[in-house]
C-alpha cells in the first residue's frame, strides 16, 4: 500500500498547470492507499459554497470514485482551506480533519497536521483562525453570496503572497524562522510516540531524523510543491518517507 501526502499546492482551479497532476495522483490510487491532503491544497475553498463546489467539481469527483474503491483518503484542513466538512464529509471513506492527524501503518505511528497551529508565539493568526472557525463565520460563509467570499478570500490570499523577488525573500526569511520550531514540534511528536511526521505550511523542504530519549523519528516537511510538484509518499516495506514529483505540470513557476 502507498501512503501519499500532499499539501500547499495552493491550487487555482482547473486550468491549474497542477490540476491534472493531482487529479492522476488520486485516480490511480489503489484500493487500501491512503491519501492525506494536509491543507492548502487549494488557495481557497472555504464551505460549501456552489462556486467552489463547481470550480473543484473534477477533484471531488475524483476523490467519490477513489473513497467508493476503497482508499483511504483524510483531509486536514488548512488556512487557505476549511470549513469543509459540509463539502467532502458525506463521503463514505472521506474524513475532514480540523488539525492533526494520527495513524498508524504496518505498527508504524504516522503524525500528519497542516502546520499552521505550529508556531503558537503568532498570536495574531491563532484568534483569527479560531474566528474562522467560529459559529458566525460559519453562519456568514453560508449566507454570504459566493462572489463575496471568492473576493475577499482571494484579497486575503494575495496579501499573504504576493509575487516577485521581494516576497521570496521574505519567504526565505519565514522559513528560517519556522524552521526550529516546526523541528521542536515534531520532535515532541516523536517523544510522544511517532515513528515519522509530515508538516506542511512553510514552504519549507526540511527534513530531520530525530532522537527524543530513547524513541527515534523522522521529520519531513512536504515544502514548496508550488515551486517543483512534489509531495510526500511512504510504501509498505520501504521503511523510508520519500519526496516524489507530480507528473510534469506544464508550466510549474508561480510565485
Ligand atoms: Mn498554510
């Protein structure tokens, strides 16, 4: 069995150079793989609003049949991706998760969250995520029309990324400064008793074996898919997490 782990892809929609990737990676799951989509897999898809039901109709299409076959498939809720539990949760197979995810494969303990509850000093994103998730969000995702929220969330989204050589420093320099954090909080993980960790959200391709007491572990960190299409797999009998590629997106480069 293939275990596969995709986040930050930050698809568009459709017409995505990354879509068709993804969407051949999910029907050629077999029966008993195990896909985890680990948030911001999408740069927006907040409720189950018909815009976003009909921009990503190919990709929840895709994920009925591969749940109706038989594999497993999670989906972690990201900053850029959530309240969905209306949009996949009705899908025999499908769970929606709203932060991390434990599981366990061939005795092997696997601990999968987006990242983004990571760096606990960011005060600001932790009150605005616990109102995104909040009874009147919720009330106003549903009554709001579908236009507004694609207008405003895409204004937020363009504020937290913006192109050009400017923000891929400031990227860099938010990597840096994740990048001990997000060990530290994987390596609590293994002490607690995981045998590997997978987070996402800082775009950070990092990986780490780690030694807490007498448990061993090993940290990666699924990057910048946005840059390369890669995501994190595991197959039984490898022992190994490994970094693959989506099948050659036709023109990968964007912010
Ligand atoms: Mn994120």
């Amino acid at each position: 069995m293939n275990l596969i782990i995709l986040s930050d892809l930050h698809l568009l929609g459709p017409e995505d150079p990354f879509y068709p990737a993804v969407l051949t990676l999910i029907r050629e799951a077999n029966r008993g793989d195990r896909l985890v989509f680990a948030g911001d897999v999408f740069e927006l898809f907040v409720g189950a609003k018909k815009l976003f039901l009909e921009r990503h109709a190919e990709f929840l299409s895709a994920s009925r049949d591969a749940a109706a076959r038989g594999v497993s498939i999670d989906y972690i809720e990201g900053n850029h991706d959530f309240l969905l539990e209306k949009v996949f949760g009705e899908i025999s197979g499908f769970r929606v998760h709203d932060g991390g995810l434990e599981f366990e494969i061939d005795g092997k303990c696997f601990y999968v969250a987006h990242g983004d509850q990571v760096d606990r000093s960011d005060f600001r994103y932790l009150v605005l995520r616990r109102f995104f998730r909040s009874v009147i969000m919720r009330a106003f995702v549903r009554l709001a029309p579908d236009a507004l929220i694609d207008w405003l969330g895409t204004r937020m989204s363009k504020k937290s990324r913006k192109n050009g050589a400017a923000s891929r420093d400031r990227q860099t320099r938010r990597a840096d400064r994740l990048r001990p954090i997000f060990r530290e909080f994987a390596t609590r993980q293994v002490a607690r008793g995981a045998d590997f960790v997978v987070l996402g959200h800082s775009h950070d391709a990092d990986e780490l074996a780690i030694t807490a007491g007498d448990r061993h572990g090993f940290y990666m960190n699924t990057g910048d898919p946005r840059s390369n299409g890669s995501y994190v797999s595991w197959m039984t009998g490898s022992g190994e997490l490994i970094r693959m590629k989506l099948i050659s997106p036709s023109s990968p480069a964007r912010g």
